[in-house]
C-alpha cells in the first residue's frame, strides 16, 4: 500500500472560488521555463482543462489584473446663455454629455441612452 494523503469528501462539495490575483499566480507559475501543465495543476489540486482555459484567457486578454480606477480632470465647458432654472428647456433640444478618453477618443452621450449600453460601449473602448 502507497503511503500519502487521503482526502475524505464528506456531502456536497460547490466549485472553488479562485480570485484573479490567484489564477494569474498560477499561469506565471505554469508560463515558467520547464514547467508542466499537468504538475502545476496537481500542485494545485486543479484540472489541467482548466489551467489551459486561464492561459488562454490571460492571451486573449480577457483575464487581467484589476486596475485601480483613475479619475481625470474634468473642464466645464464655458456656456453663457444656459437657461435660468425657472426656463423651461424646450424638449427639442438635445441634453448631451461629452467624454475625452486618455487616447483622444471622444464619446457624446444623449440623455436617452441607457446605462447598458453605455457600459457596453466603455467596455468595449477599454479593451
């Protein structure tokens, strides 16, 4: 009889959980000169299909390091005649906000764009 360590799983056991920071971890660890997939994924009590899947993540870009968020300076554009509060604007006029990115890019929104797709949109910009 071989002698080592028996794990008893007693009841339903769920997935694990793997927080970014750990999944990037493990692909360097496996990404290392003369590692190999299969002893990194039993080092870690893992399936090697799954470690293969995080690799290509980590490629495809989709697997990243969470990144503080950063805030930008914002320039009020100077607008003179703005109608007092007790005005009523007239419902033909567009209500728009402007966003500069880093790159130059620019994004005007129109009041009747939705937060989904908004979201969708930045997404998409960030990479």
């Amino acid at each position: 009889m071989s002698e080592g360590i028996v794990e008893v799983i007693v009841g339903r056991q769920r997935r694990r959980r793997w927080t970014v920071e750990e999944k990037l971890r493990i692909v360097a660890e496996a990404a290392e000169a003369g590692a190999r997939i299969g002893d990194v994924a039993a080092r870690h009590d893992m399936y090697p299909g799954l470690l293969f899947t995080w690799r290509r993540q980590v490629r495809e870009g989709m697997l990243t390091e969470r990144r503080a968020p950063v805030f930008l300076p914002v320039e009020m554009a100077s607008t003179p005649d703005l109608p007092r509060p007790s005005e009523q604007i007239e419902p033909s006029t567009p209500r728009r906000i402007e966003i500069e990115l880093n790159d130059g890019c620019r994004i005007k929104i129109d009041e009747g764009v939705g937060l989904a797709s908004l979201r969708r949109v930045l997404t998409a910009l960030r990479g």
